[in-house]
C-alpha cells in the first residue's frame, strides 16, 4: 500500500486498513523500514529504490551504467599489468553489469516516456519530462559507445586470455550494445513523435481556450462569424442522433407472422442469409462389420477385418472392397485411414522398421510412387514366436 501510494499515508488510515498493529507498526519504524512524520507514515527511500530496481520501474538513472564501466577500465588496466585471477573475476562481474544495467535503463527509459505521454494532464510539464528523457537517451547511447570502444580497444588483452566464459561475455555484451543502440533509435523516433503531438495537443487547447473566453464574454455569437461557419459543416460528429426504436415485442418476432414480417425487412436491406434447414437422411444399417450413416465408417471393425487377413495394413487398405453404399473410396481417403488406424489401434498393430513402397494412380491420373512402413497384427508376431520357440524346443 505504501508503495502504491508513493506519498505518506494518515497512520491511523494504515492501522485500519491492513489491520496492523500499534506495536508492529513501531517496531517497523524502529527498524527504519518506514517514516513517521506528523501522524503521516513513508515507506524509506532506500526500499522503495530496491522495489523500483527490482521491477525496472522509476526514474533512468545512467549513474549505474558510468560506474560499471569506470570499474572496467580500472580492472583491466590491473590484469594487463599484474594477470591476477581476482582483476579477471572483476573484468567479468563488470561486464555482466554493464549488460544487465543498460537494458534495465533502457526499459525503464520506454516505459517513462509511455507513462508520461499518457498519464501527465499538464502540456507543460510533458514536454519538459519528455525534453528530459531525450537527454537521457543521449547519455545512454554515449554509454553504449564507450562500452563498445574499450571492448574494442582492450581486444588484445582479452585475446590473451585463454577463459571461454570471459569470451562468452564479451560476445554477449557486444550483441546486446547492437540490439539496445537500435531500440534506442525507435525510442528517439518515439520522443519526437510525442512532442510533436503534444505541441499540436497544445495548439488546440489554447484555440479552445480563447474560444470560451469568447463565448463567456459573449463575444463569439456577435462579433465572429462562428455560427456561420459551424452551420456550413455537415460532419456525422454534429448530427443530430436519431435512435431507432422497434414497437414490436421479442414474442411477436418469434411467431410465425413475426417471422414473415422479419424476413420481408430483411429482403428489403438486402440481408441475404440462408434459413431453410435440410431433412436429415436415414441411417443405414450394413452387415457385422460396419455399422454407419451415409459419412462414418466403423472402423474398429475394419480392424477387426485386417486383423485375420494376414496382410499388411496399407496393401489391405488398398485393395479392400467398401460397401456398395459409401459409393467409390478415393485414394486420398484410403490414406487417411492408414494413418488414423495406424494412430488410434496401435495397441493391436506392429509397425515394423521396414519401410515398402508401391506405385498407385491418384486423382488425376497420374501415377506415383508413394513409400509406407509395414504394419502388420500383433497377433501375427506372436504367434510366429511360439511356433519358433517351438521348434527350438523340440529341435
């Protein structure tokens, strides 16, 4: 809550509604997590700037990014003089700052200008944050040049090191420098945008401003030629709203004659739209293996079939005699089926690693070669085993 707020918030306030009490709340205060001035209470400054951190919110502060990269020359001017382990751990810590740092920056940096352009009622004060912001992105690039010139410069002595983490972070650094320069471009691109909406915002304020100072003074109607004007303009904005009312009640539109009525209107608008529904079909009852209507097939009886045929599914499939009824199986459709049966029944099937091929006619009436993996009943690989180890027995 405090947080939320930002600014102090009435102690009695707090104890009433996050039922806190007195002593927790003086025990907070000992401890310095929170402010009391004046019966008004603060969260510190110094958690509010973790919070912040932590979510990359708040004001751009560049002061991180010039720290980080002052430590890096400094540490690598040690390690080129003295090749000590702890300058190399340094090197590396500040360049996984510098990484993470900069793009903290820059996200927090898009996220100001957003809120400012959207949240900010005052013109003024918006175009003095948003000026601010530009300057901040200015110092971000010039951070993110630097960056890339001491890498650049101090290439030899990071060649010299024989450390695949050190080269990772450099390689890291140097396309995330890339990708924050171009975010930065669209950022600018942004700010331009918004000042320049904002200073057309303004314009149009201050005309709209003088324009009720006239009109207050009732100088608008008689000494401009205003009416005139407005009257000669026929955008939808200044027409009358007509509402369109319908006496007719919801129960009448639901009987027949209702029905008649909603369809002559429709006709007149042109609202063409289909309301005949077709008679369904019969359902068709076949011998023991397929039980249908005029679309489905049953296919665990299908499986049933293959699985005392003895051949293998897709030469099955291809060859196989549908009833008269479903009319003539296309190509395509006896595929279909060899994948879904292949999917759903391969608790009761053995897909083999040989893999066949064989010449078919498709719709067109060319012929082409399609290849298939053999799958044949499990049933058929058991059997085969007990007959084998039968013979080994008896062997």
């Amino acid at each position: 809550m405090l947080f939320g707020n930002k600014d102090s918030i009435p102690r009695n306030e707090i104890i009433t509604n996050t039922l806190i009490s007195i002593e927790r709340l003086e025990k907070l205060v000992q401890y310095e997590i929170i402010h009391e001035n004046n019966n008004s209470i603060s969260l510190d400054d110094r958690i509010v700037t973790f919070i912040e951190d932590y979510l990359e919110i708040g004001e751009v502060n560049t002061g991180f990014i010039n720290d980080n990269l002052e430590s890096l020359q400094e540490n690598l001017r040690y390690y080129s003089e003295f090749s000590n382990v702890k300058f190399l751990r340094n090197i590396k810590r500040s360049l996984k700052k510098i990484n993470s740092t900069t793009t903290r920056e820059v996200i927090k940096l898009h996220k100001n200008i957003d809120d400012t352009y959207k949240n900010q009622g005052n013109y003024f004060i918006k175009l003095l944050a948003l000026e601010k912001y530009k300057s901040k992105r200015d110092d971000i690039n010039n951070l993110i040049k630097q960056t890339e010139n001491i890498v650049a410069t101090s290439q030899p002595v990071m060649s010299a090191v024989v450390d695949p983490e050190l080269n990772s972070l450099v390689l890291e650094l140097r396309y995330n420098m890339v990708k924050q320069r171009d975010y930065l471009i669209e950022i600018q691109l942004q700010i331009i945008d918004y000042i320049n909406k904002i200073q057309y915002q303004n314009e149009i304020f201050k005309k709209i401003q003088r324009l009720k100072e006239l009109k207050d003074y009732e100088e608008l109607k008689y000494k401009t030629n205003y009416i005139q004007v407005v009257s000669g303009i026929n955008s939808l904005l200044f027409s009358k709203r007509i509402g369109t009312k319908s006496r007719l009640s919801l129960d009448f539109l639901y009987s027949d004659q209702g029905y008649k009525l909603a369809k002559k209107v429709g006709a007149r608008l042109k609202l063409y739209r289909t309301t005949e529904r077709k008679v369904a079909g019969s359902i068709h009852e076949s011998d023991e293996d397929i039980h249908e209507t005029s679309v489905n097939l049953n296919i665990t009886g299908l499986v049933n079939k293959f699985n005392s045929s003895g051949k293998d599914l897709f030469q099955f499939l291809l060859k196989y005699e549908f009833p008269s009824e479903f009319g003539a199986i296309s190509m395509e459709r006896r595929i279909s089926l060899f994948v879904e049966i292949s999917i759903d029944f391969d608790d009761v099937l053995f897909i083999s690693d040989s893999f066949k091929f064989t010449e078919i006619i498709n719709a067109e009436g060319i012929k082409q070669k399609i290849g298939y993996a053999e799958i044949i009943p499990k049933d058929n690989i058991v059997a085969s085993k007990k007959i084998k180890y039968k013979k080994i027995k008896n062997g």
